[in-house]
C-alpha cells in the first residue's frame, strides 16, 4: 500500500473536481478524502495498491471535463488506514 499528499491547482474548484474524485476513487478502489482549499486548489489524502494509485495521480493531472489542472504536487505519506473515500469541506 502506498499513500499519497495530493495538492491539485488551477481551475478546480467550481467544477465539481471533489465529486468526480471520489467517484474515480470509489472506482480504482482508492481511500482516502478530499476538500477545497482557500487558496483554491483541492486536497486530496489517499492510499492504495503502488498501481491503483499511479492510475489515480494520473486522473488528477486532468480531471473532470470543466478542470484546468495547472499544477499536481504529490508527497509521499504514511499510510494512515482510511476506509472509503469521503468529500471533506
């Protein structure tokens, strides 16, 4: 299992970036959470299996159809043994 920092900048707030990650979470099978920022970038805390979540970083380089990702920055972190993947405010 690996787990990841995941801070996503341009245009994604307003574009429903957080419901289009869980739903592509839910999909690969990722945990873990995500919230809006005040900066204006999105969040996200997750973990999975090392392939899971090279599929899931690769997704939020572009994101929902309406998002215009400038920027992903992703830190490895501990594992922290999320069940699920929940939207955060």
């Amino acid at each position: 299992m690996k787990a990841f920092s995941i801070n996503v900048t341009g245009k994604v707030q307003g574009v429903f970036f957080r419901k289009h990650s869980k739903l592509r979470a839910d999909e690969l099978g990722v945990h873990g959470w995500v919230r809006n920022l005040e900066d204006g970038s999105v969040l996200i805390e997750a973990e999975g299996r090392e392939e899971t979540m090279r599929a899931f970083i690769q997704w939020c380089h572009f994101g929902p159809e309406r998002a215009e990702v400038d920027k992903v920055d992703v830190k490895e972190i501990d594992n922290l043994g999320y069940r699920g993947f929940e939207i955060r405010r």
